[in-house]
C-alpha cells in the first residue's frame, strides 16, 4: 500500500477500523477462525474497493499475528496491563499499534487519532486521554523499542520479537539451535505464495501456455526448486479464477506434501489407500504414480471433507480413485494387508502452517498433544494393518513437535513390525542427510522452502 492510499484510508468513507474492531473482538469471544471471520466480513461489505478490503484484511491479520509483540510495547507505556483493559480499548489500541509499526502508508497521527475518535464514538469519552498518550509515546519512540536482551533471555526475545508464545519457542529451542529457531520463527511472520502443482498429463507446450496465460493476470510464477512439477504464484488472490483451474491444469498444493508423497516410492499398479484424505492433494498425487493400472482409495472421517476430495477428483479428470466416508481410528477387517503403500497424514497441531493459521499458536493449549498423541496412534494402529507385507506406511504431520513425529515414529516401530527405510533416493540431492537415511524428513520454514511438514517412511517387515 503506497502512502497516498494509506493517507485516503485514514479517516474517510466506510469506517475501515472499527470494521476491524468489530472482527477482532469476535475472534476474541473464540467462536471462529480468523480467516473465516475475515472472509465473511470482506463478504459482507463486499461493495468496498480493493483497497479498503485490502486494508481491513492486512489490519486485522498483522493485529492478530503480532499481539505478543504490541502487548509488550503496550505494557511499557500503559499505566495497567493489557490484559487487564477493556476488551474495546485493548484491540483498539494493539491496532493503532501495529498501524504505526508496521503499515507505513498510513501517517502515525492517522493512526493516533483514528483510535482516539472510536474509543469516544464507542463510548470510551474518559479514556480518550489515555488512548492518546499511550499511542503518541508509542509513535514518538518507534525507532528504539527497547526488546528483551537476546543474550540474557532468548527465548522471551524471540518470543516478543517474531510473536509467538515463549512455551512453543522453548519447545523449539531444545530441538534446533537458536538461529534455526528464529529464521523459523521469522519465516512464520512473511507472506507465502499460492503453491501449485500441475497435473502429470500436460505436455510441455501446454505448460508454456499456462504459464503465459497466468503471468498475464497479472500473476508472477516461479519454478520450485524442488519439484518440477510445482509452481509458487505471487499475487494470486484464489487459484480458482486462474486460467487452467477449470480444465484441471492444477491443483492447490505445498511442496511439503508432495515430497511426503514422493517418498512413499509409489509406482505404477500399486494400491495406495490414504485413510486421512481430505482436502485431498496427496490423493492426486498418488492417483496419478499409481497409472497406468494402479488405483488409489481416499477415506476421510465426514460427508462435508470427502466433498473436497470428490470435487478435486473430477476437476483434474483421475477415475481410479474410490472415495469413502470411514474413520480411521476404527478398524477395517476387509482392508487388512490390501495396499501396498497407506498415506497416514494423521490429524496434528499443525505448528509447521502457523505462518497461513494464526489462530493455532494462541488457542493451542498443553493438554492438546497429549490428545493428539492419542488420536494419531489410534489411527497408526489400525493403519499398520493395512499395508502388505514389504508395503510402506507413510507417516506425516503438519507440525514440527518431536512427541508426534520422530517419538512416534519410535513407538510404530516399537510396536508393529515396520522399520523406517532410508528416504534419499526419493527426494531432490538438496535435501539429502543424516534425517533422510533415518528414515525421516522435517521440514522447516525459513530453512526449507515449504511449510513445516515431516513424513517418515516405514517398510512392513514379516510379522
């Protein structure tokens, strides 16, 4: 956004902040997701020019993902802390905050007195005052924040510096080394490309063609480097108004899971069943390894999520998959020692996808691994007994926590008779290792060029 744009955003036409006031204390309540909060509100004053939804959509994502970090600035300047404000003037004075750190198009008096106006049109007229001089101080020393010592505490510097809760950067910290660390916790905070995979079947013509039909929307492309097959779009608002999206050309996917895929080793007449399908991009993937003569079936655990999977089957034209509602705790005698390859991509915390679901890092408490963990060995238990002997199961998360992925790749080998085979020779020289000949792969943002994703794979021993 350019500073004459943020400048017409600042005070006139359709009252832009307190739309966004609105959306945030909704989120607060906890009711629903970020995302769709923010799309129903695009949708609802769907008159709005580009710009200003542009500006509701930027405001009210970098409040959210940057709240840590305003409420420590907050706290150096508040006489009471934030949490212990008002609801109102809370959001109201982390979104000044973040106008003036982080959006430059927008004058810091804009942003000053914008926050002053709401909380008197809100009722707030005694602490106008209060408002005012938190948010003036906060502009007057905006170049010399004063953060924690990265020497002294780490771990609370990168927490109030990338704005993520201290307990998952601990976390981290005694998995990966600082630099690694903060590079992750960094990447977490830019914006990610549309990430897209063109179907098997075009030529190399009808590849060109694509892609000058794209790059002129207006779109830029680049070449993964790690498949071939996949593409980062830059300024893509939704794949599906694309050229190609129609006719099947492509589909929605990060390269962390086509990588997933690839080393499931799948060839052409093999059985893959993936029993935690949905949205369905590894089924794609595999629908395709698996041709000529090969066959593909995807479960998932309800109606609405095998829909996606449905929809994405007839739009890229593959009609050798089955598709099925099943859940996949619970065991399935007629599957027993059928596929030659099962995708277990288990339910998780997702901490690898934080950077495009905010929400995960604030509403994901303790007690939520313990239950995962037992969710995903669930699903393992019954998934084991699926794959033939010599098969693989191919275990995955989207998350990057040891205790539901290297621990639990321990533990199915501990009790069924896998073990986990090297996984080089399935994935690009780049990101060939220690990790990879173990049998495993996490991939990190910041370090890999993809979400946060681990997939290990597992050979079916004699029992």
């Amino acid at each position: 956004m350019t500073d004459r744009q943020g400048a017409a955003l600042s005070g006139t036409g359709e009252n832009l902040r307190e739309i966004v006031l609105d959306l945030l204390l909704e989120w607060e309540r906890g009711s629903t997701f970020s995302h769709v909060l923010i799309r129903d509100t695009l949708s609802k004053y769907d008159y709005m020019g580009g710009r200003e939804k542009a500006f509701v959509k930027r405001l009210a994502e970098g409040t959210l993902e940057r709240q840590i970090e305003l409420d420590y600035i907050l706290d150096g300047y508040a006489s009471i802390p934030v949490k212990k404000m008002k609801p109102v003037i809370r959001w109201l004075l982390r979104m000044a905050v973040y106008q003036i750190l982080y959006m430059d198009g927008v004058p810091d008096s804009a942003a000053v007195n914008e926050a002053v106006k709401l909380a008197e049109k809100r009722k707030f007229q005694n602490l106008k005052g209060f408002v005012n001089g938190i948010l003036r101080n906060v502009a007057k020393h905006k170049n010399d924040i004063a953060y924690p010592d990265a020497g002294k505490e780490p771990s609370r510097f990168l927490s109030v510096r990338y704005s993520m809760p201290i307990r998952l950067v601990e976390m981290w910290l005694e998995s990966y080394d600082y630099d690694i660390v903060r590079r992750m916790l960094d990447a977490f905070l830019q914006p990610r490309p549309v990430t897209v995979r063109l179907a098997g079947r075009l030529s190399g013509a009808e590849r060109e063609k694509w892609q000058e039909d794209v790059e002129k929307t207006g779109v830029r492309i680049r070449p993964h480097s790690c498949m071939p097959q996949a593409f980062d779009l830059y300024g893509a608002e939704g794949a599906a108004s694309l050229p190609g999206y129609e006719e099947g050309f492509f589909t929605v996917q990060d390269v962390s899971s086509m990588l997933a895929v690839e080393a499931a080793g799948i060839k052409s007449g093999d059985f893959v069943l993936d029993v935690c399908a949905a949205p369905g991009g590894k089924t794609l993937l595999a629908a395709e390894k698996v041709l000529p003569g090969g066959r593909v079936e995807a479960r998932d655990v309800s109606e609405a999520r095998i829909g996606q999977i449905k929809e994405n089957l007839e739009r890229m034209f593959l009609d050798n998959v089955s598709v099925k509602v099943y859940d996949a705790s619970e065991p399935d005698l007629s599957a027993k020692g059928s596929a030659d390859v099962v995708l277990a991509d288990v339910p998780c915390s997702g901490l690898g996808v934080i950077g495009k679901k905010q929400d995960i890092k604030y509403r994901l408490a303790e007690a939520d691994f313990t239950s995962l963990t037992g969710l995903q060995r669930a699903i393992v238990s019954q998934a084991a007994g699926y794959v033939k002997e010599g098969g693989v199961l191919l275990y995955s998360t989207c998350t990057i926590n040891r205790q539901e992925n290297e621990e639990m790749v321990d533990w199915i080998c501990e009790h069924f008779p896998f073990a986990a085979e090297d996984i080089g020779p399935y994935l690009p020289k780049n990101l060939w290792g220690q990790a990879a000949e173990n049998g495993f792969m996490q991939l990190l943002p910041g370090i890999h060029d993809c979400d946060g994703f681990f997939f290990a794979r597992l050979k079916k021993t004699a029992e």
